[in-house]
C-alpha cells in the first residue's frame, strides 16, 4: 500500500468515515511497514511533535487514542516496540514516561537500570566522576526519567551509584547516607580516621585532640556527619578521640 493511500485511509478511520483499516494492512513484513510508516506520520505530521521531543510527549495512552493500538496488536508490539520499530536506535525505553510491566525487574531489568543510569551521567549529562556523589540523587532521577530505578536500588543513591561504579565512592560522600550510617562505631572510626589523618594531616590521635576544631566538619561537608555522630557537639568528637587514644595505650 502506498504511503499517500495509507495516510488517506487512517483519516478516514480516525474520522469514522471507516470503522477498520483493509484486511491484512499490518500483516507480514508489508504491515510492519506499514504500521511503522502510520506511526511517524501520526507522531511528526498529524500531532506535530518534533522527535527530539518524543520521549516528552508521547506515550501510549496518546497512541491509543489515535488509533494505532488495533494495527499494533496485529503485530504483537506493545507501546515501546512500536516507538522502537518506528525509530530504530533512536531512544532508550526508560526515556519514556512508562515502560512495560517488569522492565526493571529481576538481574536483566537491574542490568537495564545500570546502564541507564551510566549513560546518562557519562553521555547525555557528561558528570566528571569526582561530581557524581554530590549530583546525583532522586532529583537528579526524576529529572531525567529515571525515578523508576530508584526501587531497583532501595531508594539508595550510594547502592545505585555502587551498583554503576563498583567501589568507587564511600557512603559518606553522598549527600543522604543510607538510614542510621552514622550510629555505627566502625563507619564513625572509618570518617574520623580520613578527617583526621588524610584530610587534616595530624600525626597521632593527641594531635587530633589539641588541633581539631568546628569549622573543619564543613570545611569538608561533613556536617551531616557531625550533627548525626556527634550531636553538631565538638566536646563529644574530642571525648571519642580520647577513647581511641586509650584504646590505643
């Protein structure tokens, strides 16, 4: 069928002039054409819609209503199989305001979130590496379609970037640390050890206890770590070096 024919038809179904389109319109190799063809003509032509803006505006609901979801059935394809077909390596599924039921789920679905996640930091975003703990939270998701991968990872920007960049960041380093982080001994050790003796330089723990003052929690944003450890209470950050110096004796 020729593409002015199928256009012409479409009208007069959308119209009610026709109740279906012609037997076998999206049967076989001809129909995936065919359907592929209605599509971009109905996305671009008839609603008007520039592609760079598809993953914007478009969605199934909006398909439906303009009569492609009885062509598309015929082909087994669900509302991404026909964005995908219509434009072939053009868009990311999670672009989409909705994706299939499932998309995310399981190994292959965390596999999907993984390397969503990654491009968009690394190609449509550019983030240098040292800037992801700081940019990157559930803001930063909803923003660019994402805000469904962040179940995949309990709602934890530190597992999801964990997940995307194996050991490369500390849960400290993120804005929001994972839920009571700060009332266990080991991780409070772990942040004071690296305050005190790589970021700060002192020698020894008595150093530390002499040298160490308020303005260096946020120097180095670690207010949240001072607030949660500490009580925001200089005292006590002096009173735990000086149990560990006599752990130390």
């Amino acid at each position: 069928m020729e593409n002015n024919e199928l256009i012409t038809i479409y009208h007069e179904v959308l119209e009610g002039k026709r109740s279906r389109f012609p037997n076998h319109t999206f049967t076989g190799e001809q129909g995936k054409i065919n359907l592929t063809n209605l599509t971009r003509y109905v996305i671009e032509k008839h609603l008007n819609i520039p592609v760079n803006e598809i993953p914007n505006h478009i969605d199934a609901k909006i398909l439906w209503e303009h009569r492609l979801r009885p062509p598309a059935l015929v082909q087994g394809w669900g509302f991404i199989d026909l964005i995908q077909h219509a434009y072939p390596k053009q868009f990311f599924p999670w672009q989409f305001k909705q994706v299939s039921y499932g998309y995310w789920s399981g190994e292959k679905g965390r596999q999907r979130a993984i390397e969503a996640v990654k491009y968009v930091i690394e190609k449509k975003c550019r983030i240098p590496i040292f800037e992801v703990p700081q940019q990157i939270n559930s803001t930063f998701l909803k923003k660019h379609g994402l805000s469904g991968i962040f179940k995949v990872f309990g709602d934890s920007p530190y597992q999801m970037i964990n997940a995307v960049y194996p050991n490369k960041f500390q849960p400290w380093e993120f804005s929001n640390v994972p839920l009571n982080y700060w009332k266990n001994e080991v991780n409070i050790k772990q942040m004071m050890d690296i305050l005190l003796f790589e970021k700060l330089h002192f020698a020894t723990y008595q150093e530390a206890l002499i040298e160490l003052n308020h303005r260096h929690f946020p120097h180095y944003r670690l207010t949240g770590f001072f607030q949660m450890a500490f009580n925001s209470r200089l005292l006590n950050a002096k009173n735990w070096i000086v149990g560990q110096i006599k752990l130390s004796n």
